[in-house]
C-alpha cells in the first residue's frame, strides 16, 4: 500500500505515550472526508519508543501510520515537531491535515502551515466535501460566536485545519483492523529555533477532564456565589458526574478556567448535561449542545437554555438543586 492522492493527514497527538483523544475523534471524521475523495487516512505519529501505540490508531481507522520515532521527539518542542510535519507534508503532498486545538496543536498547527505556504483554519466545528466541486469545506464560529463562517483554501495545498476536542465523534475501534506502517525519513536539525529541556516537572494528579465526563452539572451567574457551586457539586457527587460552569462563573472567579464550557471554554458531549443558572449564550451553547440529554434549570423562561434542553425546570436553581440532590439521595437510598 502506498499514500495516495488526496490524502487526509491526522496529526497523533501523544503526551507521555498516550494518544490524546481528539486524535481519535479526528481520524473518524477523516475517514468520512477520505471516502468521498476516494484516498485515505493518514496518521502521523511523532514521538520517542511510540511504536506501541500504532495498533490504537489503526484500530480506530487509521489505513496508513507514518511513524517519526526519535529521540529528539521525546517531549514536545515546536521546532523538531514543525520539522517532522512540514517534510512529512512536503514529501507527501496531503490533500487535507487535521490537529487537534489542544494547547500543543494551536501551536503547532500555524507553525507548520507558516513552513508548507498554506492557510490555517483555527477552531472548526464543521468540517465536510462539497459535492459539486469536492472542495474542502471547514465552519467556525465568527464575530464572537454570532455567526458561522465556511472557509475554503481554494490555492493551496494542504487544506489545514484545527478542530476542538468533543466536536468530532470517534468511530468504533476494530482491533482487526491492519495498515501499513512507514517511518518518517527526513531529517532534524538544530538551528536559531531550537530550545533543549533542562528538566520535565510533573505536576500532581488531576481532577477529571470535564471533556472525558459522562454527567455534567453545570452552573452559571444564577448560582450566584461558592455556596451555589456547593450545591452543584453535591448533585455532581450523587449522579457520579463532575461540575462544569459557564465563562460568566469563571469570570466571577467561582471556577477555574478548566471546567469552562463553551466557544471560549471546552467542548462537552456527555450522556447528561444539567444546566443550572446559565442563560444559554450562543457561545455557551456551541460547547454543549451536543449533549445526549440536557436538562435546564432556570428562572427565565425565555433563557435560550431552554430551546436546546430535552426537559426544563422554571424555577430558582438555588432552591431547586438541594431539592434534586436529596430526592436522588433518598432514591438511591445514599
């Protein structure tokens, strides 16, 4: 097997041997853009001993894995990793490449379309082939989130784009699945770009990734001060779900920047979404609205929270939260 014409190139990301998972969610939709180009899924997978971790990407349907195993690649460093994708791209000549917006892909990603002469589009949620022409289509939200934007590369190749965790839904893994394995052949240099690592901190473990969560409680401004995220958190701990908030909560310093939802915040695709106290901004919106089931609970009963909710609650989330809690509590027998 070889790399054929019009080939979609996924970025794998991996930090200390673990693939990130918007890597999986992109090889997915790469295999939905690949189909109509009739060409195929290229993984590239950048690292130091990472070879264990190619059945990972085959299996959730990566044809080809181009492999850059080096020890130079060890940690992420924007210049050896731009060196490896930019000849990789060269060399190849891809039709589409896919990163991750995660804090390494938004670095990355402008880095290398700067070095292969081609345009960068930031943040989609949207990304498809138009039947007509077989260009490559890629939406994002414009002017603050009010409006969408589709962006085309129409003179240069690659197309690139960056696409945010949990927009993208990851196909189902098939452990039988075989490709073909090629290993990076190019070159890494040492020039005025270059920066070594003095030392690797690692920090202690962390709270969940509201992105890897399967039940959200979610406060906004109507929760109102620490004591209403309190309450939150007692109804996250009986659902065994996690707690989240809008930008308007962290601006207030009741949250971290972490646990934001939204076109500024994170992108959530949880079994169930529990909206309390938050409006629903269009900005809020574009980061949950994918939720399997959502439920809002709000005093507004023209809050837009309630267009995209499977169930609303009217009513002060701060007297209806403690209620719900201990109503599950006593269900469950807690």
């Amino acid at each position: 097997m070889t790399i054929n014409e019009k080939a979609v190139f996924v970025f794998a990301e991996q930090v200390d041997n673990r693939i990130t998972p918007v890597t999986f969610e992109l090889i997915g939709k790469a295999r939905e853009l690949a189909a109509q180009l009739d060409s195929q899924v290229v993984a590239l997978l950048p690292g130091y001993q990472v070879g264990s971790l190619v059945s990972e990407l085959v299996a959730y349907g990566a044809e080809v894995v181009l492999l850059a195993d080096h020890v130079e690649l060890e940690h992420y460093r924007t210049e050896p990793y731009t060196q490896v994708l930019s000849q990789t791209i060269e060399k190849f000549q891809p039709e589409i490449v896919l990163i991750g917006a995660t804090t390494i892909g938004r670095d990355l990603a402008p880095r290398v379309a700067g070095r292969v002469h081609t345009g960068l589009t930031a943040d989609c949620t949207a990304l498809e082939i138009e039947e007509e022409t077989s260009r490559f289509l890629m939406t994002r939200p414009a002017f603050g989130g009010n409006l969408m934007a589709t962006i085309v590369c129409p003179e240069h190749r690659p197309a690139m784009a960056t696409v945010r965790p949990g927009v993208m839904i990851k196909r189902i893994p098939d452990d039988n699945a075989a490709a073909q394995i090629i290993p990076f052949e190019g070159t890494i240099t040492e020039n005025e770009m270059y920066t070594t690592i003095q030392e690797v901190l690692k920090k202690g473990v962390s709270k969940q990734d509201i992105q890897d969560a399967r039940i959200i409680v979610a406060g906004g401004r109507g929760m109102r001060n620490a004591e209403g995220f309190a309450m939150l958190k007692d109804l996250a701990d009986v659902l065994g779900g996690v707690v989240a908030s809008s930008r308007a909560a962290v601006d207030a310093g009741l949250q971290d920047k972490s646990r934001q939802v939204g076109q500024t915040g994170k992108t959530v695709r949880p079994i169930l979404y529990i909206a309390c106290g938050i409006s629903g901004a269009i900005q809020h919106l574009a980061g949950m609205e994918e939720s399997d089931f959502i439920i809002a609970i709000n005093s507004d009963t023209t809050a837009p929270i309630f267009n995209v909710a499977d169930v609303g609650i009217v009513g002060d989330a701060l007297k209806i939260v403690p209620k719900l809690t201990e109503a599950i509590r006593s269900e469950r027998g807690l």
